[in-house]
C-alpha cells in the first residue's frame, strides 16, 4: 500500500511517545512506554470517556500487546475508523473553523481534568458522520501549573492564521497548507493580511505581534517567550477563550461564486433534471455501492441521491462557495453519509510532506467502489483541453463503477465553453467517448435525458487499479 513502509504508517513518525501501523489489513496505534503515565491520566482521570461520549475523539479498544514493538510498546490500541481521510487544503472555511473551535473546547475540557493538549496540528481532525472529531489519543499530556501552552504557536499557524486570511484576504489562501504542512509561518500571515486586521486585537496579537516575537527570537526552541510566558491555569484559560473568541469573529460568505447557482441555471428542463436524478437513483440501486465520490458535485444534489441509500459519498468540487455550501447544509440537516470536499481534478491533492508520502494523494485514498462525474466530462475536455482517453482512463483509477454523462456540442453549457475559441475538438462526439472509455469500462446502460440531448451511462471497470485503499487511514 503506498502509505506504509513496513506496518507503521508513513504519516505516523513525528511523535516518539507512539505510532499508528496496520497489521492484516487492520489499523492499530502503538502507545510506547513514554507516554505510560499521561496515558494512565487520560484514561484514569475520565477524560477520555467524557470525549469519546460527546463525539469529540476517536474511540478505541486495548487490545494484545503481542501485536507490538515488544521493546517499546506499553499499549496497543484499536482505533474506531474514519471513513474518509482528509486535510486542511480540502476544506471549507466552515470545515476548517469547526476544527478550530473543537480544538479549543477540548483544550478546555483536558484543562479540567488536569491535562492539556500539546499537539494542536489540523491534522489530527477529521470529518465522521458530518461532524468534526478529534483522532490522535496521543496528543494530551498532564497540566503542569506555570507552564506555557506548547501548542500555542500551532494552534495559530494551524488555524487561526488561515481561517484570517481566509475570511479577510482570500478564501483561496487555505492552499497554502499545500506547501506549508506544519502550518501557515506567522509571519507570512501577518504580511499576505489588510492593514485592517491590525485593528482588531485578537489577530493584532495572535498574528501580528506573535510574528513580530518569533522573529526577534529567530532560534529559540519552543514557544515565542515573550508572547507565551509562564502563566497560570486562569490565564491559560483566558488564552483560550480570546483564541476562540477571535476564531468565532471571522466569517465568510460565498455570494455569488462561479458554480454555485448551476442548477438554477442550467440548461435543463424541469422534467430533464427530475429525469436525470431518477437515472442516477436507478443505476445507484442497480449497483448498490457502498462508497462513493461524486466528482464536480456543485452543492451536493446527486451526492444526496446516494447519501440516502446509505452510501459513503466524498463530495467534491473546485468552488469554494459550493462546498461552503454544502458543508453548510450537511450540518443543518444532521447528514452522516456526506463528506465535501475542495478538489481541483486538473491538479489533485498530491502525495506531500516527508518524502512525498506524509500525506497521501487522492489517487492512494482510492479506489472507491463508485464514481459519479455528471456534467464533468465537457469541462474537462473542451475547457481544459484533456482528451477523452486520459479522462477514461484517470477515472478508471478512482472508481471501481462509474456514472458518467455526456454532454454533446450543441448543449448551451458546451457552446458557452467554445464561444471565445477556436472548435478544435474533432473527436468530442458520443462515439469517440464511448470507444475511449470502452478501453478502461463495459457500458452496462445508456439512458438519454429527454430535451437536453445528454446521455447518463452506467459503466464497470476493466482490470486492475493503482492506488492504495486510505479510505480507513488515519493520517
């Protein structure tokens, strides 16, 4: 699998207290003796139980010991497992702010049972049945009064810094977390942000002056002394509360983003689009998949045709707003089986960090048992010049099955697409795609969309796929 050398995760390394590995194809999370007496704490203490009841942490099972590295192992734990692993650079600004403030709450909650949290990297957050949830048990350690919170600068870094420059800069920025894995540099932060953000204090000290701090002491191991002193449980608490009242400030709003009005603007009928939900829902059920990825899914409509048969769908689209949109939604309504997701398919999620595999590509998080890519195929190969084979055979990657349609040249979305160019796309006729993707799939069905001249085809894919199955990965 291309996340693991050996057992042990290649995303699990960081932290010498324990490690997370797979062993027959069933993940396990190794305690090392080092953390024996914080362990003892988390448990004893019943911090762990009141997180796992309130969903805010992952629940796990101790299990034999014999499973582990006998020179170092204390424990050996079976972790409850997250459907779907996703990163910071994937999210919403809603996604990325709930993170936040889940963060701060259980800082606050360790604080009450002696502990603290020494790890706040947005990385041990995940999404699970539509709600943010903690993951890496590991990350608490006992509350020694006087202390700095080590975690502070991260924290910042992490989230405070991109959800800023998110809500007041450009809700793009959070793709700095692409080239930035341990968070986006303060001092970056400060410059890239209006002269605006100054005048609130939260982000006038937890950003600007923070920066100023680090900087003046560049070397220093640690927190930024001067910005993070020795101070008791109260002004820790303190620090906590003006960190989540400056998080609860930021806001973003989609507006009228390019995507996010589609289906009201669409070219389809009222019968077409009723029609098309009902042959998506026909081969969904003729199928029956239990995982899928809904590719260019706007604000999720088709996502929920297959989130409310049970399946696992990963929502995905490049609109910030349409994913805003739809995070929003997943949590009005209480979903569990919907995840969305930032995805640009012209330059996915690539495999990053230490030796490119700390965080997995979207193509090792696959396959997946279905692929949905509804008026997908046109934007790809007439705006962005991908030829039908190379589309066919990406997706043939992703999915096991596919539901794909086609969108023919005298479609209006496809003429919007040619106005202000040059038609050099000979081959984009419903023969040539279906020969190209007969090279990677069977066609099972073929149902054209009254008044709309598109076709929904229900295709099986040939062969093998490359990738790993992350799915159930917790890096």
């Amino acid at each position: 699998m291309h996340e693991v050398q050996g057992a042990r995760l290649t995303a699990s390394f960081r932290d010498p207290n324990g490690f997370v590995f797979k062993q027959a194809g069933v993940l396990y999370r190794q305690v090392n003796e080092s953390y024996r007496d914080d362990y003892e704490h988390l448990v004893g203490s019943g911090l762990y139980g009141r997180l796992v009841d309130d969903g805010w942490l992952i629940a796990h099972q101790e299990v034999d010991l014999a499973l582990a590295d006998p020179g170092l192992s204390y424990k050996v734990l079976r972790p409850e497992l997250v459907p779907f692993i996703s990163y910071p650079y994937e999210w919403s600004f809603s996604q990325l702010k709930d993170a936040a403030l889940l963060t701060l709450a259980i800082q606050k909650r360790a604080l009450e049972y002696g502990m603290t949290l020494k790890d706040c990297t947005a990385y041990n957050v995940q999404f699970r049945n539509g709600r943010v949830v903690f993951i890496d048990t590991l990350s608490f350690e006992a509350y020694r009064e006087g202390n700095p919170w080590v975690a502070y600068r991260q924290f910042c870094q992490h989230f405070l810094a991109p959800l800023a420059l998110m809500s007041l800069t450009d809700v793009r920025l959070n793709q700095l977390f692409r080239t930035n894995i341990d968070g986006i540099p303060l001092d970056l932060a400060s410059r890239l942000l209006p002269m605006r953000s100054k005048l609130r204090p939260s982000l006038a000290i937890h950003i600007h002056l923070h920066a100023k701090m680090q900087a003046a002491h560049a070397g220093a191991t640690g927190s930024v002394r001067s910005a993070n002193r020795r101070f008791g449980r109260e002004a820790l608490l303190g620090l906590v509360d003006h960190l989540e009242s400056a998080i609860r400030r930021l806001h973003w709003e989609p507006g009228k983003t390019q995507w996010a009005g589609y289906y009201r603007e669409n070219s389809y009928t009222d019968s077409a689009l009723i029609r098309k939900e009902e042959v998506v829902a026909e081969y969904l059920d003729r199928i029956r998949p239990a995982t899928a990825w809904d590719l260019g899914a706007n604000t999720g409509r088709f996502s929920r045709i297959a989130a409310v048969r049970g399946i696992t769908t990963v929502s995905f689209d490049v609109d910030p707003g349409c994913v805003e949109l739809n995070y929003r939604e997943v949590v009005q309504q209480g979903e569990t089986r919907i995840l969305p997701l930032l995805l640009d398919l012209l330059n996915p999620s690539p495999g990053t960090g230490w030796q490119n595999v700390e965080r997995a590509s979207l193509l090792s998080r696959g396959p997946v048992d279905l692929v949905l890519a509804l008026a997908l195929v046109h934007h790809l190969a007439i705006a962005n010049n991908i030829p039908l084979l190379g589309i066919a055979e990406f997706l043939h990657q992703l999915g096991q099955s596919l539901i794909i349609e086609f969108v023919p040249k005298d479609d209006p979305q496809v003429a919007r697409l040619l106005a202000n160019r040059e038609d050099i796309f000979a081959d984009y006729h419903p023969d040539e795609f279906e020969r190209c993707f007969q090279q990677y799939f069977d066609i099972e069905a073929a149902n054209p969309i009254p008044d709309s001249g598109r076709v929904i085809y229900l295709m099986r894919g040939r062969g093998a796929r490359h990738g790993g199955n992350g799915s159930s990965t917790p890096f």
